[in-house]
C-alpha cells in the first residue's frame, strides 16, 4: 500500500508527505467555506455541530491512541525477538566448550556465518519486507552442523540437546522479525484512521468564529496534531524499516563477544 512505501522512507520525507498537503488543505478549508456560506449561516451550526464533533473527535482520539499502542507494543517486540537470539546465540557459544573440539569448532564456524549473514543480508532484506534466502541457508548450516554424528559420551549427548533448544530459539526470534518486517498495520485500519483523520478535520469547516485568521489556525493546529499522531504509526509500523529502526547491534555485540572474527555492517 502507499502507507507502505511512506513507512520506509526517511522520517523527514513521511512528516513532509503527511503533514505539509494536509495542513495546508486544512487551512484553505475555512477561506472557501467562507466563500459560500456566509458567517451568520454557519454560526447557527456552532451548538448542534459542537456536540456532534465532540463525539467525532473522542471516537477519532480512541481509534488513533489504539493504533499508536499496538504498533509501538509491536515495535518493542520486535526488539526483543532480536535480544532472544543474540541471548540464544551466545548460550550456543558456551555450551559448545562443553563438546568435543572439533565438532565445537563446526557449530561456532556455523553460527558466527549466520549471525554475520543475518547483519549483512537479512537487515537490508527486512528493510523492504523480504527476507535473505542466504541467512535462511546459514541457519540451514547451524543444524547440519549441530547435528553432524560423531560418537559421545553421556553427558555431550545432554549438552547437545540443550544446544539444539537453543538454535531452535534462534529460528523462532528469525521467524518473529520476518513476520514484523512486513509492517503491523493492516490496510482496512490504514483506510480507518485515513478517513477518520479527514473526517475530524473536515467537521471544524462547519463551524465559524467572527475572526477568520483564527479559524484558519486552529484548523492548521488540529491538522498538524491529528496527521501527527498518524506520523508516529507509519514511522514504526515497519519496525526495521525507515528512520525508527530496530538494528542488529544484540547480534553484532554477541559476534565480536564470542566469535574469532569480528562482526561488519
């Protein structure tokens, strides 16, 4: 959708999209509604019409907080899915000290290529909703290697166990974050609060106050705060995409903690 493409622009191109047409809109509306109607015609709308755009207004402040809460609750989600598989990762690293060598060696050649292949490819991917078909290949490797037999004693076979738990966690949180990069917003609640937003501004046009430079502003004002609030659901409705971005650095500390080759972006 267009919300889409206004998400992963830059936040200064989404508040210039969002905010300058609109409120310029907003403040020509009262100088051509003045152009029709004249001032004793539309006051007589200020009682009835107060009453029904306070009710329009508070079903529009509802339906706009609402969005704002679960897009950002998404948003610091998104986060933590990227601290569950750094956490998970690096409990990888500890284990593997509890195994044989060489298959240790494997496992943390394996998961230091994933973890770097998910910085390198996967957060550029999830920039534009996709998802790296190399990183999916990475992981891929992580099991092989994990899963390589060799014969073991007791003890290794819980270790190992215990390690795959661990990569699985890694898959999930990976699987959690494609899922989000897509963004959070469904169109029909794009369409809503779009709507709602032109319809609550659009009701001040039936009101009038005997000083029209006043009006003018206020409608700006309400203009400027509503398209504001939507602002603030695109720039983190694509929680790695945009400007308001969830990095990779959980996974870049974990690399240069525990893997021989320091992690690049």
């Amino acid at each position: 959708s267009d919300m889409n493409f206004i998400a992963t622009q830059p936040l200064w191109i989404a508040a210039v999209i969002l905010l300058v047409p609109t409120t310029l809109l907003a403040m020509a509306g009262p100088i051509l509604v003045r152009r029709f109607f004249d001032f004793k015609q539309l006051r007589t709308n200020n009682e009835v019409a107060g009453f029904k755009f306070a009710t329009v207004g508070v079903l529009y402040a509802v339906l706009l907080a609402f969005a704002v809460i679960v897009v950002w609750e998404k948003f610091n989600q998104a986060g933590s899915e990227v601290a569950k598989e750094a956490g998970a990762a690096a409990t990888v690293y500890r284990l593997i000290r509890g195994i044989d060598p060489e298959h240790a060696a494997a496992i943390r050649k394996a998961t230091t290529g994933y973890l770097n292949s998910a910085i390198t490819s996967d957060w550029p991917a999830m920039a534009n909703g996709k998802q790296s078909r190399a990183t999916t290949e990475a992981l891929n490797e992580v099991y092989q290697a994990t899963l390589k037999f060799h014969s073991f004693g007791g003890d290794e076979g819980l270790i190992l166990a215990e390690i795959l738990r661990q990569i699985d966690r890694i898959s999930e949180a990976r699987r959690e974050r494609l899922v989000m990069s897509d963004g959070i917003v469904p169109t029909i609640i794009w369409l809503v609060l779009l709507g709602g937003a032109f319809l609550t501004v659009g009701f001040t046009l039936f009101f009038a106050t005997e000083n029209l430079r006043a009006q003018v502003l206020m409608t700006g004002a309400l203009s400027v705060l509503i398209f504001a609030g939507l602002l603030t659901v695109v720039a983190i409705d694509h929680p790695f995409a945009g400007t308001v971005t969830v990095g990779p650095e959980p996974l870049m500390s974990v690399v240069n903690d525990f893997a021989d080759t320091p992690a690049k972006q």
